[in-house]
C-alpha cells in the first residue's frame, strides 16, 4: 500500500528509524505474546477442569443448574468471543490498541481468579453457578477482544518482510496457554490424592488463583509499552474511523473481505487447530482409553515439539506468501485425518488387547450394584494386568445376575486407563506432533494474513470478528457435531471426523480460488 | 478463473439454505428432554442455530458478491475501500 511521504523519507521508514530497534521489537513481542499467553491459559483452564467444576457448582439432578452449566460451556465460546471481538475491536479502532487490550487482560484475569474463589454449591447455593456463569462470560467477552489487539499491535511495529515472523509469536500463544494449562494442573494434581484435589477448596482452585499473579506482572509490562505508531499517527491526523463497526460491516468493500476471511481462512483454521489440539486429546482418553497421564504427555510432547514451526510458517509466509501455506495444512488434514485416528484406533484396540495372554498385576475386585426397580444385580469385576511388551490396562467386566434364577449372565468386558508399549507411545507423539504441525500451518501466518487483508482504520474490528467466528464457532463445535455423527452412524467410529474434514475442504476451495497469495508490502495505510 | 468464481458463487448461495435446513432438522430429530446428551438439550441447538443462522446468511451474501464479480479484483490500498 501507499507510504506517508516526509522529508524524502516514507512514514513507514520513519517509524522503524525509531521504533523497530531490534530491541523494541523484541519489548513488543513479549508484551503481547505473554498477556495474549495468560489469556489462552485462564481460557483453557475453566475447559480442563471441567468435571470438577462441574460437580462444584453445576451438581446433577438440578435443572437450574444444569442450564446453567450449558450456558457456561456453550454460551461463552459461540457467542461471547465474537462479541467480544466487536465491543474491544470497536474500542480498539476508537481509543488505540494498547489500552483496549490491556482491558481484555485486567477482564480475564480478574475473571479467572474470582472463579477460584467462589464458593461452592453446597455453600451457596444457586449463587454459585450464576456468579461462575457471569464470569465464564466475562472471560469469553475477554478474550475476543484480545487477540486482534495484540496480532494488531505486533504487525503495527513490524517491519516489512517481517511480519509474519513476528506476528507468528502471538500465534505459538494459544498453543503454549494450552501447553501451560495442561502442565499446571498436572503438577498440582500429581502432588496430591484425588479427594485434596477435587474437594470444595481443593487443588482445583490453584490454576485460577496462578492466573492473578501471571496477570499482574504482565499488565505491569503492557502498561510499559508505547501505543502502536500507525494508530497514533492516524489518531494525530485525526483520521480513526467515527463508527468502525459500521465501516466494517456496512460498507461493501470491506464487509467482502470480512467474508472472505471468514470463508477463505478462518473457518478451515478453526476447525484444524481444535482437531489438532482438543479432538485429539479427547479421542485419545475416550475412545482408544488411554489413562490421563499417558494420554497428557502425548499431548505435552507433540506441542512441545510442534511448537517452533509456528515461528517457521510465520517467517516462510514472508518469503513465499501466506495462503499456500494455510490452504497446504487445510489439505494435509483433510487427507491424512481419517488414517492418523484409525491408527490411534488400531494400536489401541481392546479385542486384539484381550486375545494376548496378560499377567494379573492387581488381585480382581468384585462389587454388586443393585439394577433400579428390577431384582437382578449387576456384578463388576474389575482387575489389571500387563502384556509382554509393557502395555497395561484395567479390565470391568459387567455381568448381571439374575436373581430369580441365580444365573449369572455373562457382559461385556471394557478396557480402560490403558498404557501403551513405549514403541507405540513415541509413534502416538509422532502423530500428534503432526496433528499440530497441521495446526502451525494453517495458524502461524493467519495473523499476518489477516492484518495485510484490512485498512488501519478499522484493523481491530475487522479482523477479530471472522477470526473469532472461525476459531471460536466453526473450531468450537467440533465435539459437537462430532458426537452428533457418532450417535447418527454409531458403526463408523471415525464419523466425527468428516466435519472438520468437510469445512476444511470447503474453506480450501474457497480459499483457493478467491484469495491472493500477494504479500501487502505497507499496512500504514 | 472470473468464471470459476461466478459460477461457484452459485454453490455457496445455495449451500447456506442447506446448511440452514440441516440444523433445524437436525434439532428436530435429536431435541429429547428425556435424552441426557449434548445433542439432546434444545438450549444448545438454540445457541448454534441463532449464530449459525448469521453465518449462513453471510455465505450467502459471499455467494451474491462472487456472482457479481466483486472478487476479480481484490482491494490492494486503503482508497480502494472508500
């Protein structure tokens, strides 16, 4: 785009003479990197720990409370980020970037903490769940606002031929908090027994509180941080956008863009990153069984180690452009999905499990449960055991004992908590380390991409909205649609896959045929 | 390519209808107040119909604009967004 012209010099020279030391840069980067870092955090933490909030403030058999719970899950992702995306962007075009997203951090992160210290149901009653579900919100409205601010922020000081490598360093955020979540609460619950950590006070709470220290040295950070030099020059030229939703979305020159980012990038992004990342996670404990530590460190290896080729498709996106790259890990996800989950299916399937001959590491234990308004019983045998290359697992039995003829009528037999041989673990870290390169793909120049798609003017507004509908509802409901297949076509245990899939093949057409793989040499204008 | 992107937009402008069609029917069949799964509680069908519907509206927008030609040429600097 055009250059301000000054004293031979353009403004974009000019700025960069002053600002973009390779040390200010550096500032710059970590101000946002971390703050949008704490976000993704406090954001995955409520998601993690899930059960257990769940039991703390949403309990069973309450139909209040369960509504609630619903819309703490559902409400605060689908609709609270993309409003959140238009109130902050909004505020973002109007005031600079610097104090609206230093706003969403002191939101989240006030959030976050007093979820941790409100008290229970059995406390409080139904106060618990509507004051969790108020600051769910709050943390959903939260964190819709920052992304653009901080993706905005960065590609505002950075120079041309960089941007998609510094822009990148926001985009390893949402994949570290997630990285960072796991890894907390792992620690607090591998240091102690189950019942300290899930009780009214207990270990749970720990992550929330975490989040306000996190918070505090990272707003005393942002607040050390100079407003973005594209904005203040606009703001100083007095030419900010009067009404940037209405800039945005009514006129018809950029609510096109807005659509094609939406439709050309951000709903194949979203889709791709949360296969990647949560579908993954969830196949691997609820449908091939693997127990939780095992199934953790699987996921912490292959982000540890997938993490770094966000940088690399950032910086790789400067020098051959941005939309191959996203549009080639849309493509390898839609061609590689369906064997990679079948394998995690295969080298964990119980039947060939049962066939071998394992050793009994714990005696059985055998328990009776009444069945409701019926005189039969069910009797669970439970019993652990290993095979001959390391693997484990637990076995329940289930077999229901008629009492009227004392007949013991044999069920079926499921395996869980299962622990793979360590052959099979590194292949399983192998594969999910590609799940996530997929995911680096599509992610590491999007910011970028979407930065060089729209006016100064109204950059916050514009970009957060289809980011947020891309990430936020498209990537949001893939267990949703995902367990709506299962149960539509139970035979086909990879069913779920074919959304993801789906909106990926449709995101790469689109994508394909209508975007531009040009790099924008200025966004100063 | 010009072609290409008209006639697609012919495909994205009938899609968002679809799409529109299969959640309402979708809710139809799995809404079960007696069921306890997340596909089973009309208040999610709810939730995803009511931002689905907007975003659906919107690919049909995106299929009038690529009918139209409006994205042969993208804007390359801000005056092009006047």
């Amino acid at each position: 785009m055009h250059h301000f012209q000054h004293d031979g010099l353009s403004f974009y020279q000019l700025v960069h003479m002053n600002s973009s030391s390779s040390r200010g840069i550096r500032s710059v980067i970590a101000a946002s990197s971390v703050g949008t870092l704490i976000e993704w955090y406090d954001f995955y933490i409520f998601g993690m720990l899930a059960k257990t909030i769940s039991t703390q403030f949403f309990p069973e058999g309450n139909a209040t409370a369960a509504l609630l719970s619903t819309l703490a899950i559902f409400a605060a992702g689908f609709i609270v980020r993309p409003f959140g995306a238009l109130v902050f962007g909004r505020l973002g075009d109007l005031i600079g970037r610097k104090y609206t997203f230093l706003l969403t951090l002191v939101l989240m992160g006030g959030s976050t903490f007093l979820i941790g210290l409100v008290p229970g149901y059995k406390t409080i009653g139904i106060a618990a769940p509507l004051l969790v579900l108020l600051l769910r919100l709050l943390q959903g409205l939260a964190l819709g606002g920052e992304y653009g601010g901080a993706a905005t922020y960065v590609a505002e000081h950075a120079p041309t031929g960089k941007r998609g490598y510094y822009t990148s360093w926001i985009q390893t955020t949402a994949t570290l908090g997630l990285f960072v979540a796991l890894g907390i609460i792992m620690l607090v619950k591998l240091n102690m027994s189950d019942d300290a950590f899930n009780a009214e006070w207990g270990g749970w709470r720990y992550p929330f509180w975490i989040s306000i220290l996190l918070v505090g040295v990272s707003v005393y950070i942002r607040l050390r941080m100079q407003e973005s030099p594209l904005f203040s020059k606009l703001k100083a030229e007095g030419k900010t956008s009067a009404n940037p939703l209405k800039e945005s979305f009514r006129h018809k020159a950029n609510f096109k863009m807005v659509l094609l980012a939406l439709f050309g990038a951000a709903m194949g992004q979203g889709v791709i990153w949360y296969t990647g990342q949560f579908y993954a996670q969830s196949f691997l404990e609820t449908k091939c069984n693997i127990g939780f530590e095992q199934s953790r460190t699987i996921m912490l290896w292959g982000i540890a180690f997938a993490t770094p080729f966000f940088l690399f498709f950032g910086w790789l996106s400067d020098k051959v452009g941005r939309k191959w790259i996203m549009l080639a890990g849309m493509l390898l996800g839609i061609l590689t999905y369906r064997p990679i989950f079948n394998y995690f299916l295969q080298a964990t399937d119980s039947k060939s499990w049962l066939a071998e001959e394992g050793t009994a590491t714990m005696p059985p234990v055998v328990k009776m449960e009444a069945v409701k308004n019926s005189t039969d019983s069910v009797v669970l045998t439970t019993a652990s055991f290993s095979l001959a290359d390391g693997r484990k697992y637990t076995a329940i039995k289930t077999d229901t004992l008629r009492l009227t003829s004392a007949f013991l009528v044999p069920g079926k037999t499921s395996l869980i908590n299962k622990e793979v041989s360590t052959g099979i673990y590194w292949k399983f870290v192998g594969l999910v380390f590609l799940l996530i390169v997929y995911v680096t793909m599509v992610y590491g120049p999007i910011a970028a991409f979407l930065v060089e798609l729209f006016p100064t003017r109204i950059r916050y507004t514009s970009m957060s909205l289809p980011y947020h509908i891309g990430n936020g509802v498209f990537g949001g409901l893939v267990p949703f649609i995902g367990l709506l297949l299962t149960t539509t076509y139970p035979a086909d245990p990879l069913v779920g896959l074919w959304y993801p899939i789906g909106i990926a093949s449709l995101c790469f057409i689109i994508g394909a045929v209508y975007l531009s793989n040009k790099i924008d040499e200025n966004v100063d204008d | 390519m010009k072609n290409i992107k008209k006639i697609l937009g012919v495909c994205w402008l009938l899609l968002a209808p679809a799409i529109i069609y299969m959640l309402v029917h979708g809710a139809v069949t799995h809404i079960d107040p007696t069921g306890n799964k997340d596909i089973n509680n009309p208040v999610i069908w709810i939730i995803i119909i009511l931002i689905f519907t907007p975003v659906a509206i919107g690919l049909m927008i995106f299929g009038v604009y690529a009918l139209k030609g409006e994205y042969n040429k993208l804007p390359g600097k801000s005056e092009d967004f006047e």
